[in-house]
C-alpha cells in the first residue's frame, strides 16, 4: 500500500483534534475523570460524626492572635470580639468529617510522618461543599488534558499528570513547612496547571474567552493566572498568611512543572521503562513472545498459463510490522516526528530495513 492511499495522508489536515464527547475521550482522561467524581460522591457519603479531637486539631490552625490573645488584660469588648472570633472559627467547622477526605488529604503533619500517597491521594479529593470546585478542574481536565494525551500517548500522559501532582504538592508542603502551616489541602488543580502551561506552551496563541466574552489569547491567560498565584504566595514568604485559603502553591508548582517539561523535552517514559520492576516485567514479556515462522516464496502457475509469477504471501509479523507503521505514520502527519517515542522511532527503523531488504 503506498503511503498516498492511507487515511490519515488524505485528511491529516483537515482532521479534529478534539474529543466530540465523553465516550471518545482518550482513555486516561476519561478514567481520570470518573475517579474524581466517584471519590466526591464517596468523600459525602462516607463520613463520621465531629468529635472533641476535631475541635482541637482545628483549633491549633487558627490564626495566632485567637491563641496569644490574654484575655486578663483585655476590655470587656474586646473579650466580647474575642469570643466572637472564636465562635465564628468552630461555625467553620463542618457537622461531620469525611472520612475519604480524611484518608486521602494532603496533611504536611502525616506526610511528615510517613504517609507520602497523600502526595497524589489529595489530587482526587475535593471540597464537598463547593461543587464547582470539582467541575472547573474536570472542565480544564476535558479542555487540555484530551488534546495532550492525543499529542504524547496515554501512558506518558498519565505518568505527566502523576508527577505534576507531585510537584504541585512537594511545592504546597515546602511553603507551608516554612511558614508553619499545618493546614491540610485537597484538589486536582496543582496537576491540572501542570496540563494549563503544557498546553499554553504548545498552543500559545489560541484564543478563549474569559466568561465567554473577552477573546484572550491562552498564553496571556495563563501567565495573569500565575500572577495571581505568585502574589499570595509572595505575601506568606513575609509572613503575612494565607488569606483565601487556596493552594497557590501548589498551582505554581504544577504549572512550574509544565515548563521544565516542555523545556528540557523529558519523556517520562523513557524513566519509567528503567525502573528496575519495570524492566524486568517487559524481558519477561518479551521471552513469552513467539515469533512467527519465516515466511517462504512460493511458486504458482497462473490460470492464463505462460509466465512464471514470484508472490510472497504476508505472515503474520509483515502484517504486525504494516498496523504498527500506520500508527507511527499517523502519529507524525499529526504531531510531527519529534513528538515519536523511543518505541515508534524502532518500528519506523525496523520497517525501513526490511524494505529495502525487499
């Protein structure tokens, strides 16, 4: 078959990158999408009621003036503001705790302690009581995360979105080691930056439109979203806290991530291929596998009589060796040779060597 009769040579051009809905979506994303919204229905379902520990443990992150605070030396309407302050802090606490929430939490006290799956656990977590928290970053999962996975595979996806969960987290946990704040945090937006800037580096100047309005291209929206980040970051450095409640951090470190990423041309697959379990299961693999038998050229007598015709008939691994070449073909019309792995730049060698052996 000549390259000019396959699919993807007639309307690479012309062809979507994007998923048209939920059941064409790649696959990480799509499991990746369904394990947050199970563990959101679970982190409501599950939970237990509030006992004296709760209190205590929430107390300790209060700000420091409701614990310095001497009530002896104090007016009596400043003891009256005091007991507000206080009464108004045990309102925040919920009636019930999630025991999932509990589990799976980015606690820098637990982490300390040894509990290092809260790392990637706490970006499957979301805030029961603010839905939207858990839409806007399965949204922006939908929005890049799908094209990304189109353009780098599903298992290096899925290794990418793993570790910018990590850096977004080692990011959140080093600021609030050096501020001293213990306050625990949960959501996949340190992960989904990762996937923001990635994007924004690859398409920097397509345009969205902030609340479906203001045209803007995603580089600029990006980099004023870091902005925002980087201010209140900034503020806790000096010792100012953290008023909004939000991991800013954590948004930084992912989106850092992103860049160093894209930069430095890391393919995390290549990584994870060298880790010792790895590599042992694939030459284990490998070993199982049966090559097929050399194929043999026959010579057959065409009905019309006459002349004497030479066919080789395809075997199986020939017939392999075409399925695997297409996809590697596809896969550069669409993304451009550099974006092959080590894997699909062997089939392109292999393939080569046998024609010409042809």
């Amino acid at each position: 078959m000549g390259i000019e009769n396959r699919d993807y040579y007639r309307s690479a051009s012309s062809s979507s990158h994007r998923s048209s809905g939920f059941s064409d979506m790649p696959i990480v994303c799509k499991r990746l999408l369904i394990a947050n919204v199970v563990v959101f229905v679970l982190q409501i379902m599950i939970t237990r009621p509030l006992g004296p520990p709760d209190f205590a443990q929430r107390l300790e992150n209060l700000p420091q003036i409701l614990e310095s605070m001497p009530t002896e030396s104090m007016t009596q309407e400043q003891i009256e503001q005091y007991e507000m302050m206080q009464s108004a802090a045990i309102d925040l606490i919920p009636p019930r705790v999630s025991v999932v929430q509990e589990w799976c939490e980015l606690d820098p006290t637990k982490v300390a302690h040894g509990q290092v799956w809260r790392l990637i656990t706490s970006a499957f977590c979301h805030d029961r009581y603010m839905i939207w928290h858990l839409l806007i970053n399965m949204i922006f999962l939908y929005w890049f995360g799908t094209r990304l996975e189109q353009m780098y595979g599903s298992r290096e996806f899925a290794l990418f979105y793993f570790t910018a969960a990590v850096c977004a987290s080692v990011a959140f946990l080093a600021l609030n080691w050096y501020t001293g704040d213990m306050t625990p945090a949960i959501g996949a937006s340190g992960a989904v930056w990762g996937l923001i800037a990635l994007y924004a580096i690859h398409h920097p100047y397509e345009t969205v439109r902030v609340y479906l309005l203001f045209p803007i291209q995603i580089r600029w929206l990006a980099l004023l979203y870091l902005l925002l980040d980087l201010h209140p970051v900034l503020l806790a450095l000096n010792g100012d806290g953290n008023p909004d409640g939000v991991a800013h951090a954590a948004h930084l470190g992912g989106a850092a991530f992103g860049f160093l990423y894209f930069k430095y041309d890391w393919r995390l697959e290549r990584y994870w291929n060298r880790l010792p379990v790895v590599g042992k299961e694939e030459k284990w693999q490998n070993r199982r596998v049966k090559r097929p038998a050399r194929s043999t050229i026959k010579l057959h007598q065409p009905e019309t009589g006459g002349l004497r015709v030479y066919s080789e008939p395809i075997d199986p691994q020939t017939k392999r060796m075409e399925i695997d070449l297409d996809r590697v073909l596809e896969k550069i019309s669409e993304q451009g040779r550099e974006s092959l792995t080590d894997e699909e730049i062997a089939v392109l060698e292999s393939a080569s060597k046998r024609y010409r052996e042809r």
